[in-house]
C-alpha cells in the first residue's frame, strides 16, 4: 500500500524494548528519563512495555531528551523505513518514507497529514535540529509556537525544531506534506 493510504500498525513491542535498552545505556532511570521528557512515569512505563500506544509527541519528547533522532525510536537499525510504524499525535500522522544518514547529520522523510481543526504542539527537539515541510494539499501553519509559518500546495517552509513547534491546517482540508527533519549528530 502506498504512503498516501499507508496502514501499518501504530503500535510495536519493538518501540518499547528499544527505548528500554537506550533509557538504560544513558544510565537513566525510568524517574529521570521521564522528567527529562516532560512525561509521565506511567507513560513512559507503558511505552517501554508495549501496553501503550505512543503518540507523536510523545515520541518526539523522549527522542529528544535522549538525543537521538525519532526513527532511533521506531525503527529496527538495519531495517527498511517501511517496518517503522506510524505515529500519530492530536492532528499529525507520520509515515517514515526514508533514512538518510551522513557523516554530520541524519535526515528522516516522512509523509504527513494534518487532521483540520486541531493543533499539534510538538516539544522542542535536540538541539540544532531543523524541519524542512513540502505541502501537496491544504494550507499549512507549522513553526516555532510563538511564529507559525504558513504554506500552501507546491510551497515549503523551514524553521527550527530544537524549540516548541507547532502544527495546524489551516482551513477546513487535511494538510497533505512531505516532513524532512535534520538532526545533526
């Protein structure tokens, strides 16, 4: 099934031993990584167990307090971007398309869609990472929280990730886009 109508699952076991092994390799507690991440325990918990489904923001909050790009997370290493599950949050799902790694820098390329009527507030990201968005459909307002970018089909916006960010349609159509996100290393 194509990207556009993709329907992988938007749970996997696999998340939650990999944030397990990665929580324990930095020496953080279950406590410590979940204040780092602005989280709950229980949250955190049940992701490391699989009992939880995790949202995009989620993700994204523990992703960046341990420094590691979001498809460190959702993705096996060595496997393909389409073994990734999809991850949604309160107006975005995201289906990794492909992983660009360079010496400076790993490049995740999702296909994303933004429900209208409902913003998504994501947490800062680590520390130099940049969004770069391609609209195909609907109006998009996405960017720092404090001053959101708009764009339209065939338009593109960049900002900075490593501060909140937002995500909205803006209009009555579901945003359909192309999310390149850069992470140096």
């Amino acid at each position: 099934m194509s990207a556009q109508g993709s329907s992988r699952p938007t749970a996997d076991a696999a998340v939650g031993e990999r944030l397990r092994r990665m929580r324990e390799a930095r020496g953080y507690s279950l406590s410590a990584l979940a204040r780092a991440a602005g989280i709950g325990k229980a949250t955190l918990s049940g992701l490391e167990h699989g009992t939880r489904n995790p949202t995009l923001e989620t993700l994204y909050a523990v992703a960046g307090a341990l420094g590691v790009p979001l498809t460190a997370l959702v993705l096996k290493p060595g496997d393909p971007p389409a073994a990734a599950v999809d991850v949604r949050g309160a107006a975005v799902t995201a289906t990794l398309l492909e992983v660009f790694d360079e010496p400076g820098a790993t490049f995740e390329l999702f296909w994303m869609r933004v429900r209208p009527g409902v913003a998504q507030h994501s947490p800062a990201h680590a520390r130099g990472v940049t969004e770069h968005i391609t609209v195909y459909g609907g109006v998009l307002r996405a960017g720092p929280e404090d001053a959101p970018l708009a764009a339209g089909p065939g338009e593109h916006v960049t900002f900075p990730a490593d501060v909140p960010h937002v995500y909205e349609a803006g209009g009555p159509d579901e945003v359909v886009a192309n999310l390149l996100i850069r992470s140096p290393r």
